[in-house]
C-alpha cells in the first residue's frame, strides 16, 4: 500500500468520524489509566458498568487506595481477572502516591513501571489522556493493519513501528481511535463488514465479502 492511499483511507475516515473518542468512560487521566487496567480481556461496556460505581466512590488515586483490595473487588468483581487487575490498581495507586503526587505521570517509562502496565496501556494514557503521539496496538488494529495491508506485521510491536512510519503524521494523534473503531464495528474478525465499508476500494483484503442487494418484488 502506497503512501497516497494511506493518506486517503485516513482522510475518509477522519471526514466521517473528526473527533473519535475511547469509549471507555472516564473523568481523569488517572481513571482512564485504571479503566484501561481494567479492560485487557475485558469490553468496554463490561468496563463502563464496574467504573460507573466504582469512580463516584474512589476518583482519586487516594481514595481508590483507601478502599483497599477487597473493597475494590467489590466494584470489580463483574470483570475477568478481577482478582489480579485489583491487585494491580493497589499497587499501582500506592505508587502514585509515593512517586509521582497521585498523578499520572507523562512518559512511557514511568507508566510502564506501575503494576500491570504495559506498552499497549501506557500508549492509551499518553495518546488519549495526554494527546501524545503513540499507538496502542490492540487485537482490533493488529487485524486491520494487516487485513487491510496497511501495515503488516507478524507481533503488535512490529505493526506498531510500522504504523507509527508510515501514517502520516496530520493523522497519527487521532489514528489508534478510528483503527480500533473500524476493527470493532466494520473489519470484524469473523465477518467483516466490506459492503458498509467506507474504505473498501481502497483495502487491500483478498477475502472480502460483498453484501448482497436485499431481493427485489416481482
């Protein structure tokens, strides 16, 4: 895939969709920091149900410490691996506290140092809370950088750096939320969407499927 339909693809989809947004729910960088802890293998509406009781009770790194595991497990008891994502948020907010003043700090290093963050996660704070340039690669944009051909990689490391060189840079800010969006609702991975695809003659996917015209009377 060349650089002009690269610049196209991101160009429809940023006409269609100009501001797009995480849909996870959140008030602070600090709670989306722990709404995005909570949501390795977990959805966004599982997520937004446990933080819609959780936040009002612990919206600061403080109170979320004080609550202290069990009384975060009762918030968190409806997500997959409640147990260790928990555990994860105590230590993370202890460290907070003791490093960085409760607040969530702004580089890559000092996110990826709290407990249970990762380089997809700390991407998600630093692009969403802090409108840093970063990508973060999740099972969605991994499937269409590659279905697509638009960045082709064999691990989320490899599709990242690539993604990161070749978007152009007018779109890289706001990139990972119309991947993640297009893999979610349009570039399923069991059956993709191509007939309601705004980008479709432009992807590079050999399978595609085309949606038949509903029959006509006679």
């Amino acid at each position: 895939m060349n650089r002009q339909t690269r610049r196209e693809i991101f160009a429809r989809w940023r006409e269609a969709n100009p501001h797009p947004q995480t849909e996870l729910h959140y008030d602070s960088p600090f709670q989306l920091l722990i709404a995005v802890l909570l949501s390795a293998q977990a959805t966004d509406k599982g997520v937004n149900k446990a933080t819609a009781r959780l936040f009002p009770a612990a919206p600061t790194a403080e109170a979320m410490l004080a609550l202290g595991l069990e009384g975060i497990m009762e918030y968190t008891k409806t997500i997959g691996l409640y147990k260790t994502k928990s555990k994860h948020i105590v230590e993370t907010c202890r460290l907070l506290i003791e490093k960085h003043g409760g607040q969530v700090p702004q580089t890559r290093e000092e996110l990826e140092a709290l407990p249970g963050v990762g380089r997809k996660t700390a991407n998600v704070v630093l692009n969403t809370a802090f409108g840093q340039k970063a990508m973060a690669v999740d099972t969605h944009i991994f499937r269409v950088s590659n279905r697509m051909n638009l960045a082709p990689g064999k691990n989320v490391r490899e599709v990242e750096d690539k993604l990161m060189r070749v978007i152009p840079d007018e779109f890289v800010l706001d990139a990972h939320h119309w991947l993640i969006l297009h893999g979610r609702y349009v570039c399923k991975a069991q059956k993709p969407l191509c007939g309601q695809c705004i980008v479709n003659d432009l992807c590079g996917y050999k399978g595609k499927t085309v949606e038949l015209p509903p029959p006509q009377a006679v």
